[in-house]
C-alpha cells in the first residue's frame, strides 16, 4: 500500500524551505515528504478502528509545513515520521469496540458500523490518548485545548496527519481512528461535501470564539478555504439564532471566483482586499489616521469593523486586521500564523482583543444550550454545498502536482485540492460513494 510519508530531515526541510520560495507547494519535490510502500498502522486499543481514505484534503497547514514555513513551536507536539492528512472522509473498515447490530431507538442517532462513509475529527485529545481523568478543556469538550497532547499512550501529535501511530488521510493504507474521532456521513453528502466538513468546523469554532454581537459590522480578510468558511458559517448560523446576525459581512478576497463564491454565501459585499479598508471605514463612519492620499490600507482607523476574522496568517494581513477593527474590538486569527514581525502599538492604546481559533470541540449558545463543532459543520456544509469548493483531486503518486497546485489554487481559479483514494478500490456498495464527479473549475485529475 502507498502512503505520503513525511520524515525528520534536515537537509531536506532546509531545500524545500528554499523550492517554495519559488512557489508555494513545491517543497515537496525536494523536502522530507516521499512515496513509500507502507504497512496499515496498528490499532492503539479495542476503542480503535480503521478507516480507508476515500477523499484527504491538502490545508494550508499542510503546505506550511512542506514547503519549511511552518513554526519551530510544533515540534514538540507532532511526531516522526507522520503520515499528514487531517481532512478525511473515508470508510470505516474495522469498528471501535464490539461490532453494532440492530438498528436503535427511533431519534437516536445510529453508531457508526463497517461500511458507513465516516469524517475524521482529528485532534488527538485526552479519550484517544487513554488518558483518565481527562484535562479540565477535554472534560468540557474543548478538544482544541486539551492539556495532554504530547502525552498518554500515544506517541506525541496534536491531530491525526501529525502523529505517528495514527497513520493519516494521504495513503491507500489507511489510518486508525479512536471512537470519538468518528462522524457518519449522512447519505445525502456527496463524498466532495464531506472532505470539507473539517476545514468547516474551523471556521465554525471561530464564528463562536468571534463573539460577534447582533448588528455588528464583521469583515472577512481572505478567502481561500477558511475564509469562505467563515463566511458560510456566519451565514447560516446567524440565520438560525445559533449567533448574533451581523448587520455588514463585507469581505476582503484575492480573485475573482472568491468574490463571487463569497457573495453566494451571504456577503454583504465582497471586494479586493485593497478596497477592505475603504469599505468598512464608510460602513463604520470612521476617520482614518493615514494619509488618504497614499491609499495605504494599513492606515489605523479611528472606528472600524467590530470583528475581523484573519484568515491569512501573514504580517500584512494581521497588521492590516489591526488597522481596521474598531477600538475594543475583536481581531480572530483565523489563518495560521508563524513567526511575524508585526507592531502592536495600535492593540495596546486601542484595546484591541487578539484572539486565537484554533480546531473544534463543543459550542456554546445562549441559554446554556452545547453542540459539537462537526455537527454545526455538517450543517453549514450543507445548507451551502460546500463540496463545489473542491475544484480538483489527484492520486497520490502525483503528489508534486496536487501540491503545487493547492499551492497556487487561488491564482488558478481553484479553493480546495484534494487525493483522491477512490479509484481502483473495490466497490462498497455504498449508495452514496458512485465515484461521483467532483464539481469545480477544473476537470478531476486522474
């Protein structure tokens, strides 16, 4: 069996540092990532299953790491060699535990079962580690906090794709998953909706760690994946009540697909990000403190957008977030950041909140009312057909060319790129899994 391997190299990460430098994504013709005949991984314990990748995305998060960007603070909390793969829909081969029969109870969901289409939800906390009792942020199913990450019977990794003994999405071989990590797929999701119900759930967790309020002016700075994510998110949650609806969503994207995927979702205005600022500085009412001549969108508003959802990561478009959100506002780094060089003048005498979303667990509504993040993804996800975002999938025996192209997927009119572990595998007979063709701007890539 094929899998993508990434392993500790120095050499080789320092060479892909210097490929990407050239284009993001190809790193991996050069850096520690390779194509080996591998073995499934071994069950950790009895509340472990295996799952067979159908479709794995490729995260920015990915491409950080192979093309070298990524930040010396993970190294403590992945594990050598790793598999990556963190955006996973698959099926369940072998089940957590004893093997279910029947169907239950009218309005109880049923477990999943051999067979089934599953998501992974990838943080590896303290149930997965056998770790009992749990951390304080794992016992009230803030999985994206949990305290124990490097610890219990596992070897150290954050999420599934960054952990040894836990394989990941990029391989015909296959991973394992606990119990808790599993999500069925409801019938109706097209194999393309349900690989993006992970990069979902990020965007979901940070709408609600957004704390935005009912009227609020909120701007979105970017708009790849978890951009029109978030704004997908705010959308339909603030359709429901599940959120405060905001009274502008205006976003900031790139190209010109991404304006226009934008506004299908709900924006109120979608825009150049040169023209961000301009937009929320007459929405607001606000002053600006820079030359006007210069046109500079760095230039600190007196007022601005109540929330910013930052979902780039970059110097530029942290400083810019800080330049247009109002005093006491809320900037949401969304887009995973690394190593910045950014003056935070403007955060101090403004008092600005600077707030982190990082993965998914459990979300608070009002009234004391809990749901986890997949379930409000799998919605989300859903009420927009977010499958239409997956714009091309390759096998992994052409991993240069997946790569480089998730690299430049915005230039080339595309969102999500995605391995496709579909063909050549024996039929399930699941009605759901046709090998459907996936939607997008280019032809699926085999």
């Amino acid at each position: 069996m094929k899998s993508l391997v990434f392993e500790r190299n120095v050499a080789r990460f320092a060479a892909a540092r210097i490929a990407a430098s050239f284009g993001s994504g190809r790193g991996a013709a050069v850096g520690p990532l390779r194509l080996l005949e591998t073995d499934p991984p071994t069950l950790p314990g009895p509340d472990w299953g295996r799952v067979s990748p159908l479709l794995s995305g490729i995260c920015g998060s990915d491409l950080a790491t192979l093309d070298g960007r990524s930040s010396r603070y993970f190294e403590d909390v992945v594990s050598f060699p790793f598999v990556p793969g963190h955006e996973v829909v698959g099926i369940l081969d072998t089940p957590p535990g004893a093997p279910h029969t029947g169907e239950p109870p009218p309005g109880v969901p049923r477990p999943v079962a051999v067979g089934d289409r599953v998501v992974i939800e990838p943080v590896l906390g303290c149930a997965a580690r056998g770790i009992d009792p749990p951390c304080d942020a794992c016992a009230d199913g803030l999985l994206g906090n949990c305290e124990r990450i490097a610890f219990g019977h596992l070897a150290p990794g954050l999420q599934t794709g960054y952990c040894a003994d836990t394989g990941g999405g990029w391989s015909s071989a296959g991973l394992v998953a606990h119990t808790t990590q599993l999500h069925r797929v409801p019938d109706g999701l097209r194999d393309a909706d349900a690989v993006m119900v992970e990069p979902t759930a990020c965007a979901v967790h940070s709408v609600y760690r957004a704390g935005i309020g009912d009227g609020d002016t909120v701007a979105v700075l970017g708009a790849g994946t978890l951009g029109l994510g978030v704004v997908a998110a705010v959308t339909t949650l603030g359709a429901t009540g599940r959120v405060p609806a905001p009274g502008e969503l205006l976003v900031g994207a790139r190209y010109a697909h991404q304006r226009q995927l934008a506004a299908r979702f709900g924006a109120t205005a979608a825009l150049p990000p040169a023209q961000l600022h301009r937009a929320v500085r007459r929405r607001s009412g606000a002053l600006s403190l820079g030359d006007p001549t210069k046109g500079a969108r760095s230039a600190t508003l007196t007022g601005g957008a109540d929330v910013v959802f930052d979902c780039v990561g970059s110097a530029e478009s942290i400083a810019q977030s800080l330049a247009m959100v109002r005093p006491r506002g809320r900037v949401v780094l969304v887009g995973m950041p690394g190593k910045v060089h950014v003056d935070l003048a403007s955060l101090w005498q403004r008092e600005v909140q600077l707030a982190g979303a990082y993965a998914y667990g459990t979300e608070m509504f009002e009234g004391g009312l809990r749901a986890r993040t997949f379930d409000l993804a799998f919605e989300v996800v859903g009420a927009h057909q977010l499958g239409d975002l997956v714009s091309a999938t390759y096998p992994i025996d052409r991993f240069e060319d997946a790569l480089a192209h998730a690299g430049t997927a915005g230039r080339r009119g595309a969102v999500k790129i995605a391995f496709d572990l579909r063909h050549g595998r024996p039929h399930p007979g699941h009605p759901a899994w046709r090998g459907e063709s996936l939607p997008g701007t280019e032809e699926v890539a085999q």
